[in-house]
C-alpha cells in the first residue's frame, strides 16, 4: 500500500515515514523543502519526497495519486505572520484542505496528527484550529483517527526528552489532572507505531488521547495487517 505523509519531513513525519518503511509500506512524504535527513536513517532513504506546499492544489493531487492511507503531520508550534505562517492556517486549514483533496481521490483513510494540549508559550488559538481541524475532518474522511499527543519527546529533542522526564517526575507523586494528563509525554517512536496501526487497522477511528496513545500503539501490528 502507498501511504502519503504530509509534513513527512518533520519530527514526527520522519518517524513515520521510517516506521511505514520498516513495515515495507510505499511512502511519499510532501513538504515545501523536500527531503529532510539529518541523521542517517536508512529506511528514510526508501522514501519519495516531493517538495511542495498542501495549499498547492496540483502538487496535492499528485502526491495523492494511489494513496490508500494520509497522515497528516503538517503544524507549526509558533506563529511566523511575515511568512503567512498562523495557526489558523497551518494547524486547521492545512488539515481541512487535505481532508478534501483525499475525499476527492477518494482515499479511505486519514491519520490526523492533532493535539492533546497546546505548548505553553502558544495562544488558544493553536488547539482551537486542530479541533476545528477534527470536525470538519470527521465530515470528510471514510476513517478518521484523530492522534492527540502531549509532549512528544526524542533523541533529536533534548529539551523535549528533559521536560518529559520532569513531567513523569511530577505525575510519580501527585494523581494526575486533566493538564498533566493531556501533556502525557510520548516517544515519537510511540506516536508513529500508534500511526501505523491507524493506517492499518480497519477498525482504528475516533480520538486517541494522550494517556491512550501507548496502549493503542502496543497492540501487535502483527494482527492488523
Ligand atoms: N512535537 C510535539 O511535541 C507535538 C506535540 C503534539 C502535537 N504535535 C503535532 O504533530 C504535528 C507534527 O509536529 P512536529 O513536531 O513533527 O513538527 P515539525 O517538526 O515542525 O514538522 C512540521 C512539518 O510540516 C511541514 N509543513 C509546514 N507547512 C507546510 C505546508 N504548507 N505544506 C507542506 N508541509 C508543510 C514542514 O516541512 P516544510 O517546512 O519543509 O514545509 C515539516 O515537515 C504538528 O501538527 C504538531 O502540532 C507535535
């Protein structure tokens, strides 16, 4: 199966698009920049990467092209409005707009890398376009798993992977509250298994949120594909 990862370039796209190779999936990733290799990744190397931005109609369509699966990592954590870069526009619309495209080359299913929480420095406004994002999405997509993580942490991030550590610490000795519990913290590893099983799991849809995503994501692969 072709799967298409919009933002595959990205933190989270690459773990995707590693783990979808790993699984011997074809992957195409489309971002403005292409390919994105900072370590060597052989699995990375298998990847199709088209350079192009998801508001462009033309390159969209033929990324598109045979996709049985989308998973859409496309977001920013800070706004640039010199580069037209908002949350509005890159953390709703540009999941909206993929949502209709894939509709339109009638691809069944779609992974929505959303959010559990929004980062501290961020305004409302960065949680509101992704749920904005899910409702219309749910209108649009056959299947729709909507994937919301908290802190997704990594060997490439280290402040990350340190703040992570100090919100396990927290949650070790104090019962957890809705805003520790949407900032889960979660490997990237993790988030792009729970991916895959969106992809190939017939039965995975709905909302997965960050205390879930882990026991989603353990479920052997082997029994869904
Ligand atoms: N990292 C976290 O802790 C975390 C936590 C919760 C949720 N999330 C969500 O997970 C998603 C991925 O996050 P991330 O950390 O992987 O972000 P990232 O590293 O900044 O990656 C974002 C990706 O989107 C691409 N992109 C941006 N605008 C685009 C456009 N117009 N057309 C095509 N591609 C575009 C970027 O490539 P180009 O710049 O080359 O286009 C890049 O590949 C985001 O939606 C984020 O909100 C992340």
């Amino acid at each position: 199966m072709k799967i298409l990862v919009t933002g595959g370039s990205g933190f989270i796209g690459r773990a995707v698009c590693a783990a979808a190779v790993d699984r011997g999936l074809s992957v195409t990733s489309l971002s403005r920049h292409g390919a994105s290799l900072p370590t060597h990744t052989p699995a990375l190397e298998k990847v199709t990467w088209l350079r192009g931005s998801v508001f462009d109609e033309e390159a969209l369509e033929a990324a598109l092209h045979e996709a049985g699966a989308v998973v859409h990592c496309v977001g920013i954590g800070r706004e640039r409005p010199g580069k037209d870069e908002s949350f509005k526009r890159v953390n709703g619309d540009s999941a909206i707009v993929v949502g209709e495209a894939a509709k339109k080359a009638k691809v069944p299913a779609f992974v929505f890398l959303s959010a559990g929480e929004k980062p501290p420095w961020a305004h409302e406004e960065y949680l509101s376009s992704k749920r904005r994002a899910e409702v219309a999405l749910a209108k649009l997509c056959e299947r729709l798993l909507v994937i919301r993580p908290g802190l997704v942490y990594g060997p490439e991030k280290r402040l990350a992977s340190y703040a992570a550590g100090v919100l396990r610490l927290v949650a070790a000795v104090r019962t957890p509250g809705p805003r520790l519990e949407a900032n889960t913290p979660i490997s990237v590893g993790v988030v792009a298994l729970a991916v895959l099983r969106g992809v190939l799991d017939p039965t995975a849809r709905g909302v997965i949120e960050p205390a879930r995503i882990a026991g989603f994501a353990e479920v052997a692969l082997s029994t869904v594909g």
